[in-house]
C-alpha cells in the first residue's frame, strides 16, 4: 500500500480555503494519512511554498510549517492543531516567520502552490532544538523509507 497524505479541508491541486490562510483564520488544514509502511519509527511534515515571492519568477522556497517525531501510529492531524495539541512526542521546527506552528498561505501576489509533504522514517530523529527546514532535512536523508505530498493553491483576492 503506497503512503497517501489527503485533507478534507482542500483536495490535491484544489483551492486551500481562507479560513486556512492570513486573509481568515491562519489554523492548520485537517490531514489525514494511509499506508504507513511496516517499521516505520516516525514521522515528518513540512509544509512550503517553491512559488515565493512571485510564481512568474520564483526567488525562494517559503517554509509554513516543520514538525517531526510524529508518532507511526498517528494518522493524521485535527483542522487547528496548536502546540498543545500536537501527539504526545511530537517536535517542532522554524518556519519562515521565524517561530514555531503553522503559518498559512500569505502569497503577495498571484497563484501559489503549497507543498504538504510527508515522510515516513526508519528512525526516530534527535532532538534538534527547533530546526530550520534544511537542518531537519539534511537529518532525514538516510533514513526516509516514504514520502508523498499533497499540494494546496491559494491566490489572495485583489483590493482593487
């Protein structure tokens, strides 16, 4: 069974909703995961946007959200996690605002992708003291036995 990350907030290549953004509420999409291969010791979520600042002519990577240590036997995460509520183990990195926790689609202009990419480890990973995205990555490599993503797109509404 191949792993699968889907949400019932936005489908793949579907609109995230406002609520899910800087424009409404800012609170974390619902995910759900499946097909957690055998042996897995944990898990990674990140959460970034390749399109920033401008999708016509993109100049970096935004990074919205880190977690990692996910417990294997979790399957998914509730709409509006917040630290307190994260599965018990459960550690976060820096996002791109500089602190920790989901920071929705704030795009400056035009359509953006929105990468929610999940990895399933062989290993249960140190704590890394609130690691920047490549920290947590150049961690990983060795050890992902899985990975699959889900995109979301958002484009704010124009003020004119």
């Amino acid at each position: 069974m191949a792993l699968i990350l889907t949400s019932t907030s936005f489908t793949h290549h579907g609109t995230i909703p406002t609520r899910h953004t800087c424009d409404g509420k800012n609170v974390s999409p619902a995910l759900t995961w499946t097909g957690i291969p055998e042996g897995i010791k944990s898990l990674v979520l990140i959460v970034d946007d390749p399109d920033a600042p401008d999708p016509d002519a993109p100049k970096m990577t935004w990074v919205h959200w880190v977690l990692y240590n996910i417990p294997p036997d979790v399957s998914g995460l509730a709409e509006g996690v917040t630290e307190k509520k994260l599965p018990p183990g459960t550690l976060q990195g820096m996002n791109d605002w500089q602190h920790t926790g989901y920071g929705g689609p704030c795009p400056p202009i035009g359509r953006h992708r929105y990468f929610h990419k999940l990895y399933a480890l062989g290993t249960m990973l140190p704590d890394l003291q609130i690691p920047t995205k490549a920290v947590l990555e150049n961690t990983m490599r060795g050890h992902i036995i899985a990975n699959t993503e889900l995109i979301g797109c958002y484009q704010r509404q124009s003020s004119g």
